[in-house]
C-alpha cells in the first residue's frame, strides 16, 4: 500500500497544473464501501472551474421544428420586405427584421407590417375560433395559460431559453400565463431598442388581443437582455410604458449608422423607438 501511495504522489508531481491529483484523506473517503482503500485520485481542471463559476446562460439548441419555424417566419419576412438577405440562417432573419423597420415610413407601418407577418403564420379559421370559444373560458386565464405554454414551446429558436412563471393579473389573483425569457436572442443579436419595440414587442401585443383575444404585456429589460410576458394583463398606455421611453442602446448599430449621416442626431434616443 505504502509503495503505491508514493508512485501516486510521484506522479501527481510531474502532472500539468490545469489537471492536478488530488489525493483525498480518510476522513474524506468515510462515504465509500468497506472495501475501497482509504485513498481515490481524481483529476479536476482549474479552468473549469471558473467558467462553471461564472454560470453563462444555457443556450438553446434549436431542434427539427425550429429550423422550420425558422424558415417559415424568414419567409414571410421576405415578402414584407421585397428582398431575401445573403446571410443565412437567424443572422438573415435579423438583417430583414432590421430592414423592415428601416424602410418603414413611421413606427405604426413597422408594427402593422409585423403583425400581418404574425397573422399569416396562423389558419385564419384557427385565431377566429380561438378568440370565440377559447378565450371568453374562466374570464380568459385559460387561453393565457394556453399560449403561454405554447409560446415556450415554438418559440424559443426566436427568444432563446424561456419558461412558464406565474404573474399577476387585474383582478388581484395570480396565473401561471406568464412567460420568463432568460435573454432574449432576438434582442441581443439586433442589439437594437427600435427593432424590439416595433417588430417584436408592440406588434405581438397587438396579435394577441386584436387576434385571438388574449391581453398581453412585453417587459423588455434592456439592461440583461430578459423580457417578461404577462399573458392576461393589458398593456398600459403608451405615455405610461417605460420600456417606449428607454434610450437606443450603445451597440445599436441602426443609431450609429444614422449619427454618421446626421451630426446632429440625439445621440441618446433610438431613430426608431
């Protein structure tokens, strides 16, 4: 036993300082059989560590589904557009989002156009039905939970990991018709207030209550990227919604390309938002 406790600690000597042997005592073995000796080797990774320590948000991976749900929205993109970008992939899908805001006259084309995109993704009969029979059942909640759990489950390729949480609703009770999402992608990868005000958050609180007769209010969180559903709750005026009032973010790629046109630009509020 001695001859082999050395040639461990012998060996432990010559390893590489980012996979060290670690040699644990007895009174750290006490949970291990009868028969195990009283030592175990393990090797363990400095670098590992820290990254496991930081904890990065999990990222999505993108099943069969999603590459169709993908292609789908993409396309209908296309046709509000008028053109079809090179980049392939989600990274064409936000050159378009951008151009559809872009090429718009006012914010209200932007959202419209956004919500016809939304509309065509639907049966027509589908969203008729759902407003008529679904959404009147329990005074709503149960259409909110509805497409809740829907949305989590088809769109996490657009938003990226996001789950149900319960949230309050109007009349004072609690519904789990809420939405979590941990940082949204379409968000960070825009890097844009104006594109996620007037293509995604304005326009799909429209779609759901004009639609399918669901309220909903978007809480982007332009600090950590996170934005909250409320499916159920109605969304508060424009003069009173903060996220409208947010500036355009450093990156914003839109903002910078317009203070090179314009010298005078408010370099503090997105062109679009």
């Amino acid at each position: 036993m001695k001859s082999l406790v050395m040639a461990i600690y012998s060996l432990q000597q010559t390893m590489v300082p980012s996979c060290p042997i670690h040699l644990l005592p007895p009174s750290h073995s006490k949970s291990l059989p009868h028969n195990r000796r009283n030592c175990r080797v393990f090797c363990s990774s400095v670098l590992s560590k820290t990254t496991e320590e930081k904890g990065p948000n999990p990222e999505y991976k993108p099943g069969i589904l999603d590459h169709f749900f993908l292609n789908s929205f993409r396309n209908k993109l296309v046709k509000e557009v008028g053109w079809d970008s090179e980049k392939p992939g989600y990274d064409g899908l936000i050159e378009l989002a951008k151009a559809l805001m872009v090429n718009s006259r006012s914010n209200s084309q932007t959202k419209d156009a956004a919500v016809r995109i939304l509309k065509s993704l639907f049966p027509p009969l589908l969203l008729e039905l759902y407003k008529i029979l679904i959404a009147p059942i329990d005074g709503g909640k149960v259409a909110a939970m509805m497409v809740a759990r829907v949305t989590v489950l088809t769109c996490q390729w657009l938003m990226g990991t996001c789950t149900v949480n319960s949230v309050d609703l109007p009349d004072g009770t609690s519904c789990n018709s809420g939405v979590f999402v941990e940082r949204c992608k379409y968000l960070e990868e825009s890097k844009c207030v104006g594109v996620c005000i007037n293509t995604c958050k304005l326009p799909t609180q429209s779609f759901f209550k004009d639609y399918m007769g669901v309220p909903l209010v978007m809480e982007p969180n332009f600090s950590d990227y996170s934005c909250q559903f409320k499916f159920g709750v109605h969304p508060p005026s424009p003069e009173n919604d903060v996220a409208l009032k947010e500036p355009c973010l450093d990156i914003c790629p839109i903002a910078n390309k317009r203070r090179g046109i314009q010298s005078n630009a408010d370099v503090m509020k997105c062109p679009k938002a």
